[in-house]
C-alpha cells in the first residue's frame, strides 16, 4: 500500500489496521508498537539539521539549534535502532 501522507502509516499502526515500516523515533515513541523485524539499511540514513553559516549565531535560529540538539539528546534511545528485533 502507498500512502500520499506519512502520517497515514502511523495510523494505520496505531489502529492495528496494517504492518508499517516507520522511522525508529516513531515507532519507539509508541508503547503500543511492536517491532517485527531489523532495522533496513537499505534506507536508513544520518539526518541533518542545516542551516546557513551566516545565519546559525543569530539568536532565535541559534536557540532554534540548542532546543533541538537538547530534545534529540535527552531521546537518544528513540534515534537509535533497537539491536533486538
């Protein structure tokens, strides 16, 4: 099945509707999910954040940075591939 909006996936998850394969910061993020296979690395991929050299020292896009680095730090479990699948 193709969804239009990858939200739909998770949905559908959610509603036992269907097996999804969904980013590991979703899935984890949902007690009611249950991992049934490895993480495919065929798609997997590092994720960045980037912004314009110029830009990253003004105040609200550096805050911006600080806010995000601190989230993803204090949730590193949910960024991680779970090594039992």
């Amino acid at each position: 099945m193709e969804v239009s909006n990858p939200r739909s996936l998770l949905d559908l998850a959610l509603a036992g509707a269907w097996q999804v394969v969904l980013p590991c910061f979703v899935g984890a993020a949902h007690q009611s999910l249950i991992r049934t296979g490895p993480v495919i690395e065929e798609i997997s991929h590092d994720q960045w954040l980037v912004v314009h050299g110029e830009d990253r020292n003004r105040r609200g896009v550096r805050e911006t940075i600080d806010a995000i680095a601190r989230l993803i730090a204090a949730n590193r479990a949910l960024f991680a591939p779970m090594q039992d699948a």
